[in-house]
C-alpha cells in the first residue's frame, strides 16, 4: 500500500477524530497537531512491518 486517507472530523465531545478510509483505524485528539502526530502513530502500530507501512499518510479535514 502506498498511501492511506485519514478523515478528520470535529468529536461533539471536543477535539477530532480521524477514521482511515481504507483500514480499520481511528484516532482522536484534542488539536489538529497532535492528531496528525496519533495518525502517524497508528499507522505504524497497524503495519509494524515497514516495507508493507503506506509511505503517504493524506489527512482530509
């Protein structure tokens, strides 16, 4: 996989949440700055295997 799509949307609760388009993960936070940093965090704990990791992360807000 070369790259993976994340969708940002405002939680009613506060802060953000991104769910992957094409894989089973979502994230949330509190700013934009720290969700970016927890997508790229999921990413790699959803493929630890780096040759299999997507090399573009696109986060759609």
């Amino acid at each position: 996989m070369s790259e993976i799509v994340f969708l940002v949307e405002d939680d009613p609760d506060g802060g953000y949440t991104a769910v992957a388009l094409t894989e089973s993960i979502f994230t949330q936070a509190d700013d934009i700055e720290t969700l970016q940093e927890m997508v790229r965090d999921e990413v790699h704990c959803h493929f630890p295997n780096e040759q299999r990791r997507s090399k573009i992360i696109w986060i759609l807000l």
